[in-house]
C-alpha cells in the first residue's frame, strides 16, 4: 500500500505504523458524568465499517506524523489523508465554538 | 529421434547435462524439457496419488507433469519445471515421487488400487482405531504424498531484493506486449517490459506465422535493437510478476543466475517491488485439453506445445505423431509438424463440419477414446461414427481451446466473466488490481494481428490516463484468422479421464464429487484437490469447472470459477526472504560501550534489538553466577558501572510539557521542580499499567523522559499520538535522544568518590546535588553531559549521559579513575539481580497484564487530575484483582525458586481453581545470600510471613517460600539518600 | 450411511454407485426454533451439538455463500491448547478433549493429528514467561513439556543452531497439540447435523433481524423471512456487520492476517514450530505442503488479500528460522478476515437483546476452539447459562474490567 502523505507525498506503507479507528482522537472528558461508560465504549467499541473507514497512521520510520487516512476497507483505496493534528484542532475548534 | 529443422536453439554449442545419473546433450536455447525430448526421454515424472508415468503436457511455466528435483547437495531445488528451466553445462536433473527409479516406481502400486483412492476417500476411513491415525495411516500417507524433498541444508545461495518504480508496466513479452511496450517507451514513459521467459516474443516464437512477410524472430530482433536505445525502458527477462497487490505494487522475482552453471558471487534471484502508475497485462492465454481415458500416458501433450517444440526447439516427441482437436488452432499444429517432416497420422476433430487445412489423415466429428502405453504412448483408439481404430502414434497433440491467462487481472479477487463465444474466462474490468488493463490473448484477443494491436491500443489509454500523448506505432501486418471452436469438455467414456494430472483427478471424481453434492467450485476443489497441485490448476480448472455445469445442468457463466491468489506461480520462499537471514536477519543495535564491553570479556544477550552485555566474565570464573554474584556485590560494596543506554530517551520542551506530562503520567509532573528527577508510571488507556521511568525536569520548559527498553518506540509513538492527537493546542514538541547520549549507571557506595574525578568543578556532595537531583554539566574537561542521580540497585547511584560517540571514552576513563576504588562493570544480570533486591518492577511485573494496585503502586494514580487510563483503572474488575507484589524467600535459603512457577496455599491443590498467583522474578542474591524472588500473590500484602509453596510442575520441582516485603535491601531506603 | 473402510471398499468394488450426497439441500423452512447465522465451522459445530448432546429439534443454519466458506476454509489448520489465562485455558483443553475423540463422534475423518506444536524460546524472560504458560496448561489438566536447546535440536536439527540473530534456547512443547483438515471439520460437523436433522441453507444471507419488543423473532434473509424462537449468530470475521445489523457495536474490529503454503514435498517437518523472535509459524500438511504464517498485515479490512511487506517478513522469519525451506516454493497465499477483539480472546454470550446470541471475536484463533465453541454456544443457546469453559467469555468484560488479555497488549486489536 502507498499512504499520500499530506507533506511528503506518496509513501510506502510499511513506513508506517496502524493504530486503529480515526475515533480515537475523540477522547472523552474525564469529568463528565458518565464518563467511565463513555471512556469505555472509547476505549473498547468500534463501528469497524467494511467500507469508508476513517483510521490513524503513524509515521514512524518517517516524519512521525500522525495521520488521519480516508480508507475504504473492502477495496483499500484511499480517499483522503490529512494531518491528524489539523483534524484534532478542527474538531477542538468546533467543540469550542 | 534426431533433431528437426529449424529453432532457436544455438546448434554450434552444446552443453551436457545428466538426468537421473544418465547424461544428455542439448544446446543454449534448450529447457531441460526440449533436451529431454531431443533425447528421445518421454518419461519426465510421476503424478502425486497414483504415481502414473507422465511426460511433459506443455511447454511453459503451466507445467503439472515434467517436475524434477535439478541440483544437487543444498542447491537441489524439488519441483522445478522442466519446461522452464534453461539448460547450461554440467545440469543435474532427477526425478521425484518415485521409488526406486522413475521407471520402475513402487509405488505405482497405487495405480492397481484406484478405485479404492476415489475423491475424499480418506475423510471416510481410517478412523478405527482412533491410535491408529498418527501411528500407522498417517506415516503411510504422508510418506507417500508429498512431491520432491528438500536437502534440509541451509540455502547456500545469496537473494536480494530492489524497488522500482514506473509508468507503465507491461506484464508478458508476446505480441501484445511488446506492442505495448513499444508503444509506451516511444511515448517516453517509463517503462518496465517483464517476461518469465528467457526470450521476447512469448507465443510468436512457437508459431510460423509471418510479420510483414518474413519471420516474426525479424521484427522481435529489430524491436530489441530499439530497446536498447531507450534509457526509460527496462526490459526484464526471466522475470514473473507473480502477484498483484495495493496501489499499484506488484511482485516481480527475477532469476538472475538460474540458467548459469554457477551464480558465483553473484545474487541467485531478486525480489522486486515494482510500484506501477498503470499495467498492461499481455500474459497470453493457456490451451487447455480434452479429458479421455488414460490422456495421461507420456507423450500426450498440449496441440500448442508440441508446435512450440517443433518450432522453437526443434524437437517432436515421436517420429509419428496425431493431433486431437476441437478447433481450427489444433490444425497448425498437425501442418507445421508436417513441414517439419514428422509424420501425422492422424487429426482427429471432435466437429463434424470440420475442414481439413493439409495433408493428412483426417478424421472429423470424432474423438480419442483411449490411448495405450505406460511409460509411453504406443498407440491411440480413434471414435466415429463408422466405429473404432486403434492407430499407432509416438505423441499425440490434444488442443481443447485456450482460456484466456487472467490470472493477475483477478488478484484483487476480482471474479473474470464468461465468454461464450470464445469460449473462455476474460478480465470483467472491473473490480481487479486498480490501473491494470488486459490486453491480447489474455483478454481473449488472441490472433496475432488483434494482440499487437490491443497492446498498443491499450498502452494508449493507460499513457492517455497520466497525461502522456502517445502515438500508435506501426505494427507489422499480421495473420488474423478468428478462431472457431466447438464446445466440447471431455470424451465420455468407461476408462479414467485425467482432467488435473498432478492431482490425479479424473472426470469419475468430478462425478462423484457431484452425485455426493460437492457441487460448488470451491467444494469441488477442496474434495478433489483439483487445481491445488503445483500449477494451481492451469490446464485443469476450466474444464472441470465445465463438466460439473455440465452435470448440474448450470451454465458456466453461473459455475464460476475458484479464487485467483497469489503467486502466479511457485516462488522460493528465500526470494520472498529477500536475503535477510542469519544474522541480517534483524538490525542489531549496538550501544555505544560495545567495543569496550567485548574487549572486556563480556557475554552478550539479546535485548530486542539491542545486544547489551550480560555479564563480564573474569579469569577463572566458570559459571555465570559467579561472575553476576560478583558483579552484584560490588556494586553494594563498591562502585559498578552498566551501560544503560538501551533506555528510552524522550526530550520534551515547551511552555506546556509539564501540563502534557501530568496527563501521560499517572502521577503528576508538573510539580516536579527543576532539577528533580521523579519516578513515573503510565497507564495505557483501559487502565492497566504499560510502562514506568523517571522524568527529570531540566528546565522550566525542558523533561527528559525516560522509558524501559522495551517499550521505547511504543512510549514515544504514544506520546506523540497524545501531543498531536488528543491535545494539539498544548505547546511542545517531543523528539527521541535514545541513540543521541550514551547514558552509563554508576551505582554504589564509592559511586560519589568514582564520579568526582570526571564531573568539571560539580559539587556532588548530598547538600548539593541530593537524591533525585539532576542537571546538565560538562566532564572530563568539557565534555558536555547530564547528571541524573538516580537508583535502580537501592545503592547511591547516578546515571550519566554523554553524546552517544562518548560513551566508549567515558567507561573507558571511569575505569582507569576508579581502579583504586576497585570499579566493576556490570551486566544486566546483575542489573537484574540488584533490582529484584530492591524489589523495583520491571518487564516481568509490569507485562500488560497488571496495575498500579497490584504492583503496590496504587497511590500514585492520581485522584486530582486526568491522564491517561485513570478513569478506566477505577473499573470493578481492575480494583477488585486482589494480587499484589510482594517478595518470596525458600525456607531453605540454599532451595532455587524459579520464576514461572504458581502459588498455592500450604495444603491446598494444585490447579486452575486453587491457583493463586505466579513468581515473575528470582535470583540468587548474593546480599541476603539466599534464592529470592518476586511475584504477585492473591492478598499478598496482608500475608508477610506465610509460608507457601511455589510449584513447579514442568519441571517437577516445588520449593516452600515465605512471603516477604519484595524491598529485601534496605527497605527504608536510606542507601541511595547517602 | 456410514462411512467406514468397509465402505469404501465394498464402494470401490461397486463402481462408487451408493455414495449419497453428504447433505441435504433444503429450501427453507418459515419457522424454527434455533437459527444459527453462519454456515462456518462455529455454526456448524453449534448446530450439530444443539441436535446431538442438547437434543434440540427444528434447527437450522443460514449460510451466505457455501458452507465453510469463512475462515474454516482458510485457516493453517493448528490446534492446541496452549494458554495461559484460567479464563482461556481450561475451554481450549476442553476443545482438545472433543478434537481427540471428534471423528468417531462424527464418523468423518477430519485428520486430527496430535504432531505436537513447539513454541521457540530465545531468551531467559521468554523462558519465564513459558514456563508460567506451561504451569498453568499443566495445572488445567493439559500437558506441555520445556524443553532445552539440545532437546529441540534433536526434534528439528535442521533449524538455525548456528548462525541465529536470536539463538534459539528451548522450546515449551505441547506434544497433544497439533493438525487438523480443516475442511474436513467443516464437512464432518456439516454431515452429522444433517444427519440429525438440521437444515443447513447455503447462499442464504441473513439482511437483518426481526426484533419485536427488545426480542428476537426471527431474520430477514436474501431467501425470505425466516422465523425463529433463538437466533445465535457465528459469523466471525463479519461480526461487526450482522450485529450492526441488530443495532449493535461490538469490541471488535476486522483485520486480514495472510496464510501460506509451499509446493508438496516430502515429510520434514513433523509437528508445529513458532518462531516468537519473528512473527511465524509452520507445519507441513500430509499432502506435503509447507504450511506457515505470520502476524496480521495490522490495518482494518474486509478484503480478504493482504500485501508484500507481510508477505516479505514471514519468508524471512522463515528464513532465520529454518533456511533449509528456503528453495521450496510459495504455491498459494491467501488471507482471512479475523474478528480481533479487544482483549484478543473470544465472546460466547448473550446480547442484550432477548433470544439473540453471539459467538465471536476468535481472532487468529479461532480454528482450534471449533469443537468447544459449537460445544459451548449449544450450551448456551440450549440452557441459557454458559458452559464452565467459556463462562469469562462475556460481553462486558470490557466494561467491567475483567480482560482475557494474554499477551498483554490492551486495547489494540492488531497487536493481539
């Protein structure tokens, strides 16, 4: 697989390491109420769609970015690609407004 | 049999070869197949179950008969096709699957009880007495199945493995992929042609049609000419793309030195990962046959290959040979035969309306029913309407249509599409390899004219596709006779019918499989084995798969075929290695003292990676307990030094890395003053506890974080995930210094005294750089460097850290400073020997499976702030695992414990239910001069000074331990406060 | 009919006119009383002891394509009983137990060959944790043996002894353990629940669940609607879709690990090696075939094809290994969707809708639990209490916190 890093370009997979689904930047609020059944749905429930996944990548033997990749699990062509930390202070933003 | 006319085999050379201990002559140009046969040798192998004599069925790499074991000592190589393998000087070919000899094969045997072997038999009998199947039936089969052997010596040969990158790939070197081919590099792309075969021309250098009125062997000449002229092109013989994988990458393994009597230093194959914008897939097609009884005597070959032998190779399997055929394509080979000067006895077409296109004997709207002769084809009978005749013949060509090779178009499981009028399986064109066009026989435009032109075509496209003007070359004038054909899949009958030869399985087990309803294609395969011998059914599928729609009354198109997988075909499994074994195996990461420890006697281990020294063994030690027992006790009594390197080194700086630390850490960071080093647990996210270090602050903006080794690259990867990811509004920035200091651990008493002498101008004394201080500083003149005083052993102990290239100079000078203070190097055995001591956890404690609580450091998971994994370390069954770390001592202090052994209760039963825990650690602790060990046990900490036992089962030991604080060494300690 | 050696003889001198079909076809039925979502190996197993020990009647397996299609049909084929957690070990030697006595319980011979399985130790912290493993097999009443290098050169001279970039240092063997047909499971089980009645559906896709109430009634199918009083799904490998289909979200996600096998040789590799220094493990079929495999390719996916790099690192785990298999050829390379759970151990349990169960999350490990999993799943479906063997397979384990986690990984699935 080729992952089109948003600086660098296309780049060899096994350049990178998976993590999982992209929901794992969304890390609920410890204070919340309830939070102990939102960490664990969090930590444990996935939607693990065959389709459209939004996923984390991590550029290890690369420039140790974090990205968020657009994939579709039953062809593995990808969508999209971006800097997880561009999706995270997006998303941060929005939550702020 | 002499040789016939004609060929592109180079007659003015010869090489020698041997096949089973007798020796042969053939010619460069020749595979071991063609030199076989121009030896008169038919019999080339023996099938897999009922050990039939068989000769080679075609002339390429879809070869299920002509398998040899070629080589000899570690080189031997079991299965190779002889069609595929080039012949050079001094070859040595044997036979397989056959004892004593290939002629004369014991297990022959099998033959005479075949009704017996019938599909599936096995899954039916056997089983009475149950014993009896390791024991007795399955020694028998195994020894029995199974092809050619391996040496069972290491590989001695060297592989390699490269990456290459293109515009256009063009899988197959025939007509439409050198029109390809052509047609792009002259676009200027870049371009890779790659053929399995040794030659360019594919099919066009088995056939006699004509190019622009001369011989096709011109036009191939003149385009290699050309090829050689464009720099953007790679042509690559001997090479097989064997499989198509994502975005574009395909496998390539290319046999460099096969054909060479010896690779000399040279690689034998290279893996090749060739990432592709676009692929033009020109692999041909396969002829398939006609399934009748006993097809499979040697001699019997496809009509196509025994053409290519004529033509290319110039060899004819008999003087006398007969063709049988469903279609026009059968007819060239019974006439380019004829020109040859063999003899044709016969062309039998199984269509009526048939027209003969030569001078032979012609039998239209009949079959071959039966053929006669073991170890070699005496004589075929011929069916018609009017009744039978027995005709005599040495060789028999049999063409049943070709099915179109689409194999890499299906790779991405990809389903091809019927074609009824051509009567075959093509590319559907979608839902393959993303970027790969079929173009030529292999889509199913099979005559000469029509592949060169859909070559072209389709490498227009493809050019078009990335923005690349090409134009059509100008292709040479070519025959374009449509083939007709007439359905026809297998010629009934009483006798068995080979329709996968390898396998052995004939029309009667596709019949059986039907009548017991294993009637889809994959049940079918799974209880024949059809299509699961070595060329993955390549000559055998297509007409299985029609006889089953035949007797399910399904057309074919609903039948459908099995899954096409990678590889295309066999590839050694050293190639796929690409060369990394032995030693290469693995990087090795060296620490930065290595020289220095190997010049000092040290015994190395394995840690990941890392090799770091175990011990230093010294004159007259013999065992390694002595040499840790030492080792250890100096450093209590002395000073030691280890390199402790191998560390995980994370810098953090930035306005909020203190805030960011609080929440990877269990315990809070952004406390710590400047200056101070604190210990640090991190929880994973669900809680339970995944690594633990110290954190010392630098400066206001500036932590060093330290990690096991183990987990350096998972703690980093984590931290960034944190920083990036889940608070990207802090502000800092993370970067690994593992391999930028070389950091050495100088434990012990006189540890103070021995660091003194290199510090510049520090005043270590406990008033000034107290316990748990740190701080950057220069040493030995300069140097610049960071302090950490910090104990894993209990003892007073710094750790210092220098630029990696430093690290060989600094335990050099300790050494020569601290003589007088009788310095010792120490090992990670004692390492480990000091820690368990001080009861402090480690990889064995704090393996994924356990918490804070139970590693008794519960407390430090902060109630005040969140970070990582403390909601989730509150869960009821984390809270409520009531094991905990606590020490152990033998009651007999001389008893070893070891660790892996489980804990029971004096008394209690020894099983699952009564278990009650397990030891993680032990050693010998030459301060306590006892066995001690650590582990975690239900209510430990309310049970110190219980006796219990720790059993040992495996190895049938159990020991009685009495539960102690795991801090045996100075558990106030008041050591490392010195 | 009976399949016996008589049989084939007495068949063989007949002209193999008296075989019947191994099952039936049947079309199905508007009601039954069990409905069992999944024609694999699990499915099957569960089906044939809801019939036989549990004595069940109207019973009836829905199969999207042909039975043992799934991950029965492309497995590497290895049982064992090698675990270390008391959540794990006790239902995996339960699962050896049924494997020993499996094909006269079926009368099909699926090839069940206790060849024994050697799991490599490199180093003093592996040998530990090996024999903490091999304590709690013992003390689960399964066997295991820790053997020293000399002891695993004399079972397999022919691994790398001598130029090893992690030298091998001993073994744990658990000599039960071994090899089945994994097809010949499917087939077996398959036959002996429609010989007792069961209707096994092939090409029949279950599109969704009838749930009236907060009850299951019944399933919708590609072959109309079928009624059912219990409904257990075993879909592994397409877990998280079925149950998305009855609103659910499991602590599951889907990933592809890749199987291997080389061209037929003759015998050498007598039982099972892994090679924990990499990522590898092999065996050699009775047919001759070299059988290995390697770690998950590690990113989610349905495809069922996995890429080079994983391919690339299991030849040259293979090589390190044992670099006398270095000139056999790779024949074919497949993958397998796995249901990586969580914890990397399996769900037996009820869901919080009445009368659905489920039966997934096996990960890699899915083949050696067949018999206790169609064991257990009956249990569960038939009494509505779990088997003791499969009791801390629940749901909310994860919520709760009580983890099967034997390598330690947490909540990573690709690291399981």
């Amino acid at each position: 697989m080729l992952i089109p890093h948003p600086l660098l370009g296309p780049r060899d997979a096994e350049e990178f390491t998976y993590m999982g689904d992209a929901s794992l930047i969304a890390r609920p609020s410890a204070s919340d109420p309830g939070a102990e059944q939102a960490f664990s749905d969090y930590v444990y429930l996935r939607d693990n769609p065959a389709g459209v996944h939004r996923e984390l990548w991590f550029h290890e033997a690369g420039d140790r970015s974090w990205i968020v990749v657009t994939r579709n699990t039953l062809t593995h062509e990808i969508l999209d690609a971006q800097l997880a930390r561009d999706v995270a202070l997006a998303s941060a933003a929005e939550a702020g407004e | 049999m002499s040789r016939l006319p004609g060929g592109l085999i180079d007659r003015g050379r010869t090489h020698s070869f041997t096949f089973d201990g007798k020796a042969y002559h053939g010619h460069p140009g020749d595979t071991l197949a063609s030199a076989l046969l121009a030896n008169d040798v038919r019999l080339m192998g023996r099938s897999f179950k009922y050990h039939r004599p068989r000769g080679v069925f075609t002339s390429g790499s879809e070869e299920p008969n002509a398998l040899v074991e070629l080589g000899t000592g570690a080189r031997r190589e079991p299965n190779t096709r002889a069609t595929v393998a080039e012949i050079y000087d001094g070859l040595v070919a044997n036979s397989q699957n056959r004892f004593p000899s290939l002629s004369f094969d014991l297990m022959g045997v099998n033959d005479l009880f075949a009704p017996f072997f019938a599909a599936g038999f096995y899954y039916k009998t056997f089983m009475w007495p149950a014993s009896f199947w390791e024991k007795v039936y399955e020694p028998i089969i195994r020894r029995a199945a199974g092809l050619g052997s391996l040496s069972m010596d290491a590989d001695p040969d060297a592989y390699d493995k490269g990456f290459l990158h293109c515009d256009i790939l063009v899988i197959g070197a025939g007509p439409a992929g050198l029109a390809a081919a052509l047609t792009a590099a002259r676009a200027g792309a870049q371009v890779i042609l790659a053929d399995e075969d040794f030659r360019l021309g594919g099919r066009l250098l088995s056939e006699t049609h004509r190019l622009d009125d001369a011989p096709a062997q011109n036009w191939i000449e003149s385009l290699e000419a050309e090829f050689d002229g464009l720099p953007k092109l790679r042509v690559m013989r001997r090479t097989t793309v064997f499989g198509a994988y994502d975005h574009g990458v395909y496998g390539a393994v290319e046999r460099v030195a096969d054909h060479l009597p010896d690779a000399g230093t040279g690689v034998r194959q290279t893996l090749w990962r060739i990432t592709a914008k676009r692929t033009v897939l020109a692999a041909g097609a396969h002829e398939r046959h006609i399934p009748f009884a006993n097809n499979d005597r040697p001699g019997i070959m496809l009509a196509g290959a025994m053409r290519a032998y004529a033509n290319r190779w110039a060899v004819s399997a008999a003087d006398k040979i007969a063709v049988f055929t469903n279609n026009d394509d059968g007819h060239r080979t019974a006439i380019d035969l004829a020109a040859k000067g063999v003899e044709v006895a016969a062309v039998v077409d199984t269509r009526s309306w048939a027209k003969s296109r030569g001078d032979y004997p012609f039998y239209p709207g009949a079959t071959v029913s039966n053929a006669r002769g073991r170890t070699g084809l005496v004589s075929i009978d011929i069916n018609y309407a009017g009744g039978t005749e027995r005709l005599e013949c040495g060789a028999l060509g049999v063409s049943g249509g070709w099915n179109a090779n689409v194999h890499l178009a299906s790779h991405h499981r990809a389903r091809p599409v019927w074609r009824e009028d051509i009567l075959s399986f093509v590319p559907s064109g979608h839902g393959g390899p993303p970027g790969l066009s079929a173009a030529g026989a292999a889509t199913g435009r099979a005559t000469t004219h029509a592949a060169l032109n859909d070559g072209a075509r389709v490498a227009a496209v493809a050019l078009s596709d990335l923005g690349i003007d090409a134009l059509l070359p100008d292709l040479p004038k070519a025959e374009d006779e449509p083939a007709t054909s007439q359905p026809y899949w297998h010629v009934p009958g009483k006798g068995r019918a080979w329709v996968d030869f390898q396998n052995d399985v004939t029309v009667k087990d596709i019949e059986l499989a039907h009548k017991e309803n294993m009637r889809p294609v994959e049940h079918l395969k799974r209880w024949t084995t059809l299509g699961m011998a070595t060329d993955q059914g390549k000559t055998a599928n297509v007409t299985a798969l029609a006889i089953m729609a035949s007797l399910t009354g399904k057309p074919i198109a609903k039948t459908g075929t099995t899954i096409f997988r990678p590889p295309y075909t066999g590839v050694s499994i050293s190639v796929l290695g690409g060369g990394d074994s032995g030693q290469n195996f693995r990087p090795r990461r060296l620490t930065p003292t290595h020289v220095w420890a190997a010049e000092n006697g040290a015994e190395f281990v394995e840690a990941g990676q890392w090799l770091r020294a175990q011990y230093y063994r010294q004159p007259g030690e013999t065992d390694a307990r002595t040499s840790v027992d030492r080792e250890a006790a100096a450093v209590r009594s002395g000073v030691g030094i280890c390199d402790v390197t191998t560390l995980g080194k994370i810098d953090v700086q930035g306005a909020d890395a203190g805030a960011f630390l609080d929440r990877l850490y269990c315990n809070a960071m952004a406390s710590l003053p400047v200056g101070k080093v604190r210990y640090g647990l991190m929880l994973r996210e669900d809680g339970f506890a995944y690594d633990d270090g110290t954190c010392a602050r630098l400066g206001e903006d500036h932590y060093v974080v330290t990690t096991t080794t183990a987990n350096a690259g998972l703690v980093y990867r984590n931290m960034e995930f944190s920083r990036q990811c889940l608070w990207p509004n802090l502000d800092l920035q993370l970067i690994s210094t593992t391999d930028a200091w070389a950091q050495i651990a100088v434990a012990g008493p006189e540890s103070r005294t021995l660091l003194s002498r290199v510090v510049d101008g520090v005043d270590l004394s406990n008033q000034a750089f107290g316990f748990m201080a740190c701080r950057e500083l220069t040493v030995c003149g300069g140097l610049r460097a960071r302090l950490f005083r910090v104990s894993f052993s209990g003892e007073l102990a710094y750790e210092i850290a220098v630029p990696s290239r430093y690290g060989n100079a600094l335990m050099t000078q300790l050494m020569e400073v601290g003589a007088d203070l009788g310095v010792t190097p120490y090992g990670t055995e004692a390492l480990g020997v000091l820690r368990i001591e001080k009861g402090h956890a480690a990889g064995p404690e704090i393996n994924g499976q356990t918490t804070a609580q139970m590693l008794g450091l519960g407390g430090m998971v902060s109630r005040k702030k969140d970070a990582i994994g403390s909601v989730m370390s509150r869960r009821e069954g984390l809270v409520g695992d009531k094991r905990k770390l606590v020490g152990f001592v033998p009651v007999d202090r001389q008893k070893r414990i070891v660790a892996g052994s489980h804990l029971f209760s004096l008394g209690a039963r020894h099983a699952t239910e009564t278990d009650e825990g397990w030891i993680t650690s032990a050693c010998h602790s030459p301060a306590l001069d006892s066995f001690i060990a650590l582990g975690f046990l239900e209510n430990g900490s309310q049970r110190l000074g219980e006796v219990i036992v720790a059993a040992n089962p495996l190895e049938g030991s159990q020991v009685s331990v009495r539960v102690a604080s795991p801090h045996f060494v100075d558990p106030e300690g008041a050591r490392q406060r010195a | 009919m009976k399949y016996s050696g008589f049989r084939v003889v007495a068949e063989a001198l007949f002209g193999h006119k008296g075989w019947k079909p191994l099952w039936r076809d049947p079309d199905p039925k508007p009601a039954y009383d069990f409905v069992i979502v999944g024609g694999g190996g699990h499915g099957l197993a569960t089906a044939y002891y809801l019939a036989k020990t549990f004595a069940e009647k109207r019973i009836a397996v829905l199969e999207k394509r042909w039975l043992g299609s799934g991950n029965i049909g492309r497995n590497t084929t290895i049982i064992r009983s090698n675990y270390l957690l008391p959540g794990n070990e006790p239902f995996y030697e339960f699962s050896m137990k049924l494997w020993e006595g499996l094909e006269q319980d079926l009368n099909f011979n699926a090839m069940v060959s206790q060849r024994g399985i050697l799991n490599l130790i490199h180093s003093d912290a592996q040998r530990d944790a090996y024999r903490r493993r091999g304590n709690a097999m013992l003390l689960a009443g399964a066997d295991a043996q820790l053997l020293d290098r000399e002891a695993v050169r004399r079972m397999y001279p022919y691994l790398n002894f001598d130029n090893a970039r992690f030298p091998i240092k001993g073994g744990l063997l658990q000599a039960r353990a071994g090899t089945a047909r994994h097809d010949g499971v499917a087939w077996g089980y398959a036959r002996g629940a429609d010989l007792r009645g069961v209707d096994i559906i092939q090409n029949c896709e279950v599109t969704g669940f009838q749930i009236e109430g907060g009850k299951v009634v019944g399933v919708e199918t590609s072959r109309g609607p079928i009624k059912a009083k219990k409904c257990g799904v075993c879909v592994a490998g397409s877990s998280s879709r079925v149950m998305e289909k009855a609103g659910m979200r499991l602590p599951i996600e889907s990933h592809v690990i890749q199987a291997f096998v080389s061209e037929g040789l003759k015998p050498t590799i007598n039982g099972v090696i892994t090679f924990g220094a990499g990522h590898f493990y092999i065996s050699q079929s009775d047919k001759g075939g070299l059988v290995f495999g390697g770690d998950l390719d590690g990113y989610n996916t349905y495809a069922q094809r996995g890429n080079l790099p994983v391919v690339e690192d299991v030849a040259r785990c293979g090589m390190a290994l044992m670099p006398a298999i270095g000139r056999a050829r790779l024949l074919r390379n497949w993958g397998g969707i796995m249901d990586m759970s969580m914890d990397g151990s399996p769900i037996i349990d009820r869901t919080p809708i009445e009368g659905l169960y489920f039966n997934g999350g096996w990960c890699y490990g899915g083949f050696k639990a067949t018999p206790a999993s169609g064991y257990a799943f009956a249990h569960l479906l038939s009494t509505d209490a779990p088997h003791p063997t499969a009791a801390a397979y629940r749901l909310d384990r994860f919520a709760r916190g009580y983890l099967i986690d034997e390598k330690g990984a947490g909540a990573q699935p690709n690291l399981h």
